[in-house]
C-alpha cells in the first residue's frame, strides 16, 4: 500500500507560478513511477509529468520548458514546479504512483489559472 498526500494548489494569475507537492508513505520502496495528472470535467486525466524510479522524466508537451518535476527522497516527496501558467492548466492534479501492477492516486488538488 502507498499513501499519497497532495498540497500546493490554489488560484494564480496568468504566467504565475505553484509548486505543488506528494508526500509519499508507505511501500514507497516498490513505486516504480511517480508523477502528476490533472483532470478536467471536459477531458479525461491525462499525464502531466512523470519520473521514473531510476531518474529519468517525461512530460506532456503542453508543459514542456514550464513545468519541473523532481523529489526528494529524503522526504519522500515528489514536487511539481509549474511556472509560466495558462487558463488552460486550470485542472485538479492528481499524484499518481505505480507499484508493479498497482496504481495509488492522491485525493487531488484544484489549479485555478485566471487569465
């Protein structure tokens, strides 16, 4: 079982910035990746950034050269930095961890980009 703990949303303007942050807990040892999706009511949750245990990233496209994931395991937590802020990222992110065959989801937490 992992338990995952999102903090860091809120309401920003335009090309402002949030981090956002997943606290991990738990057989944080098995998760093999661990990353980010958001979700809106128009569209399906769609990966947002991901790391995978062994280092490397991959992001979505829309996001490319604004948004920064990374973590920090001395406290379990994974971050994500997201700088240069649309309207169009206004969505709940989620974190997201594979553990083998096994998906854990955090309860989310609201973007809200104004124009």
């Amino acid at each position: 079982q992992v338990q995952l703990a999102e903090s860091g949303g809120g309401s920003v303007q335009a090309g402002g910035s949030l981090r956002l942050s997943c606290a991990a807990s738990g057989n944080i040892d098995m998760i093999a990746a661990i990353g980010w999706y958001c979700h809106t009511p128009e569209k399906q949750r769609e990966l947002v950034a991901v790391i995978i245990s062994g280092g490397p990233t991959n992001y979505a496209d829309s996001v490319k050269g604004r948004f920064t994931i990374s973590r920090d395991n001395a406290k379990n937590t994974v971050y994500l930095q997201m700088n240069s802020l649309k309207p169009e990222d206004t969505a709940v992110y989620y974190c997201n961890a594979v553990v083998v065959t096994k998906e854990y989801w955090g309860q989310g937490t609201q973007v809200t980009v104004s124009s």
